[in-house]
C-alpha cells in the first residue's frame, strides 16, 4: 500500500513543469501561431490527463518522454482541436432529405452565389439608384412572384417562422379557426396549437380528426375571428372515412365574411413532382389560385433550397408581415436570400431541375445505375475487408424524409454488410457497431442504417460514384488494419 503511493508520488514528479514545457521551442512555435492562452490551456489539460492515468494506473503517459513526444502529443491535440465539427458526410440512411444531417444540398448555382456575396458588400437594403431602399426581401420577390404568381412575399428564418409571423401579423388577439384534422405535430417543438399561443392568436378547433365540413368552418366563425388556417398534414396521412374541405370553398367562405384564409403548406413544390415518382405536393401557385390569401412553405425541403420560410400572396396582407416587429428577429441573412434566389432561378427551367439541384437528381436517379454502383461496390468490399463482413446487394426503399411524402417510397439498392459467420465464430470477432462507429469516424464519415445486425447502405444518398467507391475502400481498409485482439480500444484510437 504504501509503497504504491510512494511510487505515484515518484511518478508525479516526473511530469514536466508548466514553466518548463513553455521553453520548448517548438512550442514556442506553437505560441507564437495561435497564442499563448489556449496553447497553455491545452498543456494544462495534457498535464491534468497524465497525472489523472498515474492514479488510475499507476504509469506515465509517453509523451512526458522528453521533448519531442511533449511536441507530438501536443501538434496532435491542436490539429484535433482545430477540426471543424460541420464537415461533410455521406448520408446513406435512406432519408434523403435529413434534418439532422442538414436537410436539402445546394446547387451549385446557390453555391457561387453565397460565396460571391460571402465576399463582397452587395445591395442587400441598398438604393441603387432606383430612388427607394426596399426591403431586404424586395430583390428577390419578383422572381417568387413570377413562380407563384404571387402579388408580393416575405422570406423568414424557416416555415415554423413563417407561420408564426403570418398568425402574429394577421390574427393577434384574435380566433383562427383550424380543423382538428390537421393539428399537426412537426419533429421538435412545433405544434400548431403552441404557435398559435405564441402568436397571441386564441385557436379554435372545428370538425373531427377525420372529417371536417365547410360548415362546421362556416359554424365557427364570429365576430372576433380573424383568419381560418389550413395546414398540410406533411408528416402523417389520414385515410378511410374522411373529409377535407378544399381551400377554393373555404377562400369563397372567407371572402364572403371578410376573413383571410391562409395555409401552413410544410414542404410545399414549386413543380409537378409526379416525374419523380413522387406524389402530387400541393403547389403554393394553386392555393393562391384557390383564392388562399396567405401560403407559406419551406426553402430547404422539397424546394431543395437554403432554411428558409416563405409567404406569398396578397400584397396588403405581405405588407403587415414586413412591417411587423417580429420580421426584423425573423428575417433571413444575406447568404440565404443569395442561394434562395439562385436555387428559384432554376425553376424557370423545370426540365433541367433533375440535373442542377441535388435533391431532384438523387430522387429521380434510375434503379439500373444504383445496381450497377451496389456491384461495384460489393466487389471492393469484398476484396478489402478481409472476410470480416459479408457483403449483399438487397433491394430498400428510399423515403423523402424532413415530414415530406410520408407515404412515398421510391425504389432503391442497398449494400448490406453483415459479420461474416466464420468470423464472429472468433473470439474477438467485429461487429456491425463498430463498423458503424468506424465510418463514423473516418475523415469523410459514411452515415448508415442498422436493421437486423446488418449496416444498410441505401445508394441513392450517394453524391458521387467515385467518392463513396474510395471513401468505402479506405474506410474497410482501415478497419481490417485494427489488431483483432483488442478491437474496442483500437477503435478509439481511430477515433
Ligand atoms: C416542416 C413543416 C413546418 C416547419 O418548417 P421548417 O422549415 O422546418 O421550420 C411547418 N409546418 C408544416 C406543415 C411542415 O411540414
């Protein structure tokens, strides 16, 4: 026992002083590139590090060495502070638009766009010379409203913003009236009856979860209402013995009481999407065509553009929205307002859209060409990762993702990795959550899905063949390299 203390206390004694490690010269170097306060810092926690193994296990780390492993261990620990946590990934979970992997992918329009006015000053606000200072959505609202046939727009953070404002700005201190087949519920904190709440608008619900009648619409409204909203149940899909009433009754309603109809239109499609083997998505055009006063949708899901929340339609209404104190909180930055207007100019062109914008193309990509890149791939993976995997091409259905089509699958290829059956007879034999881990933590992370003790690779996430063919490799490659003895630990390392 206490010659146990007394060699930790010997052990202790070893570690270098701070004062000291601060005369290295490379780290010196190090200081004089990113600064004395976090290079301290970091040696500080290197120092707290080893003195928390001595206790532990009675041993010193390698890098109290001498200067050099002091230089290495600390050149490691600032590159792997310096790596950013936002970079990319291969998203192969079969969701293609991925809220918690960002949702939709730019087009490289929208890309250019950003960078450019990531670069430069531009007229966000700014009079050029047309004798007003228009707001900052006035730039690109000619564009929305040649595509929606819009009068006028307004362009927030995202559609739950949207939908905020639009109750905020048309029915505070008033009742809208909502079906109570459409209360929706979307992933995280927004449900209609609390933004309702939020927007100081008092709601009241009509009909039944299944059926909802124009008169029961019509039965509710007062003197105090201000607004009947419509939300698309985006994410969930009532069928059997049902009811909806269409926005073309409900707008002859409104306008005959002298209320406004508006409508939550979640993802919302500014083209026919049924090309894509996609069902039809209510278009923002048609509801105003349908007489809807207000319709808000998304920029970053079946749009395939940045986060963003849009309102269309009638120039009074839009005109309480922009000059509402909320607007200012809510309103978009320069950047997303440059990738939204490039990514809408695309839509001039719908035939071309399943080239230029990534969510279209990976959607709409034939089955042959998955197959084709599944057997390629199958025939690497076989031949890198050492028999430690069985590798199956199977079939799987890719979903849209982010509450868009909950019903609407679209066919897809899957490569599947599974533990060899000879191998997991060993001892130490992997396992398809190491696997996972594994490529989750390679430079250039592959995000799959775990189903029946297999890693599903679903191919239609894939951005490019020849990537995802290198990226696949290395990562096996790097897999089989883990000594099978201790493959727990190792793994970290990798890590
Ligand atoms: C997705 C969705 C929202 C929220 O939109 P965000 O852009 O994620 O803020 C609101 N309402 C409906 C019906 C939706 O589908």
């Amino acid at each position: 026992m206490t010659q146990a203390i007394n060699s930790t206390q010997a052990l202790y004694r070893c570690l270098p002083a701070m004062d000291s490690l601060l005369l290295i010269p490379q780290v010196i170097g190090f200081i004089d590139q990113q600064g004395k306060s976090w290079i301290k810092s970091l040696l500080t926690q290197m120092l707290d590090d080893a003195r928390q193994q001595i206790t532990n296990s009675q041993s010193l780390p390698n890098w109290c060495l001498d200067s050099a492993n002091i230089t290495t261990e600390l050149a490691s620990r600032i590159s792997k502070a310096q790596r950013q946590s936002m970079t990319p990934v291969i998203n192969l979970t079969g969701t293609i638009l991925h809220t918690n992997l960002g949702r939709s992918q730019m087009c490289e329009a929208a890309i250019d766009a950003v960078t450019q006015v990531m670069r430069s000053p531009v007229p966000l606000e700014f009079d050029m010379g047309q004798g007003k200072r228009g707001h900052r959505d006035s730039a690109i609202s000619a564009l929305i409203n040649e595509l929606t046939g819009a009068d006028s727009c307004c362009i927030v953070n995202n559609n739950a913003a949207a939908v905020l404002l639009m109750l905020a700005a048309t029915s505070a201190g008033k009742e809208v009236i909502v079906s109570r087949g459409e209360l929706v519920e979307i992933g995280g904190a927004f449900r209609i009856p609390d933004i309702m709440a939020q927007a100081g608008c008092k709601l009241v619900e009509v009909g039944c979860t299944n059926r909802t009648h124009l008169k029961d619409y019509a039965a509710a409204i007062t003197e105090n209402t201000a607004a009947i909203m419509k939300v698309h149940t985006s994410n969930y899909h009532i069928s059997g013995f049902t009811k909806v009433t269409e926005e073309a009754e409900l707008a002859a309603l409104c306008k005959g009481k002298g209320i406004a109809l508006i409508s939550d239109l979640g993802s919302g499609a500014l083209t026919d999407l049924s090309r894509f083997g996609l069902s039809k998505e209510p278009m923002p055009q048609q509801m105003l065509k349908d007489g809807v006063n207000l319709v808000s949708f998304s920029g970053d899901k079946l749009l395939g553009g940045p986060q963003a929340g849009l309102v269309v339609g009638d120039r009074e209404l839009i005109a309480k929205l922009q000059a509402h104190p909320l607007k200012r909180a809510l309103r978009c930055d320069k950047m997303t307002l440059a990738a939204l207007e490039a990514t809408l100019m695309q839509y001039r062109n719908p035939q071309t859209l399943d080239s230029q914008l990534p969510i279209f193309r990976k959607l709409s990509r034939p089955l042959v060409e998955l197959e084709q890149l599944a057997q390629t791939l199958q025939q690497l993976a076989d031949s890198v990762n050492g028999s430690l995997f069985d590798v199956t091409i199977q079939a799987c259905q890719t979903q849209v993702g982010s509450g868009s089509q909950p019903d609407v699958l679209l066919d897809s290829v899957a490569l599947c990795l599974a533990v060899n059956t000879n191998a997991s007879k060993q001892k130490h034999s992997p396992s398809v959550l190491q696997l996972d881990k594994h490529f989750k933590a390679a430079s250039m992370p592959i995000i799959g899905r775990i189903t029946a003790n297999q890693l599903w690779l679903d191919l239609r996430g894939a951005d490019s063949d020849s990537q995802l063919i290198e990226v696949l490799t290395t990562s096996l490659l790097d897999f089989e390299q883990v000594p099978s003895q201790t493959p727990a630990t190792s793994l970290e390392a990798v890590s």
